[in-house]
C-alpha cells in the first residue's frame, strides 16, 4: 500500500479507532495516544494489509488490544472525596460486581473465534448498525445478521456451560 493511499484509509478510519480507545481508556487524550500505537501498527504490517478482509476490523481489534494494554500497565488511582465516601462504598460494591461482570464476558469473549469476536466489538461496543458492518466487511446485511446470531449463540452456549 502507498504512503498516500494509507494515510487516506487511516484518515477515514481514526475516527472510529479513537471511539473504541475512549470506551476502554476512557479520556480522549489516552484514546489519542492508543490511536496512534495502532496506526502505527498498521503501518508496520505495510504490504501485508491487503490479506486482511477488513482494515477496519483489524484496526479496531488492535485499538481494543492496545487500550486494554494501556489501561493494566497505567495502574491508575481514583481520586477520592472525602464528603461521599457513604456513596462511594456503595460505587465500590456495584464497581466489584460490574468487574466481575466484565471478567466473565471478557473470559467467554476470549474463547470464541476471533471473527465473531470482532462482530460483536462492532455492533456492541463501536455501535455499529448491520449496514454500516455490511460494508466495512464487503458482505450483506443478511450475512452479518447470520452471523451476528451465531456469535450469539455461542456466547449463550458458553455462559450456560460456564454456570454449570
């Protein structure tokens, strides 16, 4: 891929890889730097980016690696105000099962296939609508409703099997 064309298909892209930093990093200077670590990776994968099916889709699972990278090797603290610290236990609570939540999806999302993994990140957490994933991965909206199912399923499967 030529310099010109990349630095169009990133142009295009950026927007969408900065979106998916903020809903894991969550401020947008960290997403910005996050952006940049993936465009950078696609960069360095120069010629081969054309084997891949969808740029888009790529970009967006190196955002969402990169992001969780940052967010484990940041070791952030949460200021506290002393004044809600009643509201505060009570956030910690909800904050411990939420966190627990997110480890058991995270543990059956880690163990589906990586396409269906990807299906799910674009409509669940990018937000994208059937049509906008039909074009991105240059198939029909049938196709992806089809395969949105599965992956679903699959994830139901796996939460049933966890449980028992």
């Amino acid at each position: 891929m030529r310099p010109q064309e990349f630095s169009t298909l990133m142009s295009l892209i950026r927007p969408r890889i900065v979106a998916a930093a903020i809903n894991i990093v969550g401020n947008r200077d960290d997403a910005d730097d996050v952006a940049q670590e993936t465009v950078l990776k696609m960069w360095e994968l120069g010629d081969r980016l054309h084997e891949f099916r969808s740029p888009l889709a790529l970009a967006l699972t190196i955002a969402r690696r990169k992001s969780i990278d940052f967010v484990r090797q940041s070791g952030r603290l949460v200021d506290v105000d002393v004044s809600t610290s009643r509201q505060i236990e009570i956030s910690r609570e909800e904050m411990m099962i939420l966190e627990e939540r997110r480890r058991e999806v995270d543990n059956v999302m880690s163990r589906l296939p990586e396409p269906q993994q990807t299906l799910l990140r674009m409509r669940h957490v990018d937000g994208m609508s059937t049509a906008e994933m039909a074009t991105i991965l240059a198939t029909s909206e049938g196709s992806v409703r089809t395969a949105l199912s599965r992956a679903r399923n699959n994830v139901r499967k796996l939460f049933l099997n966890q449980c028992q």
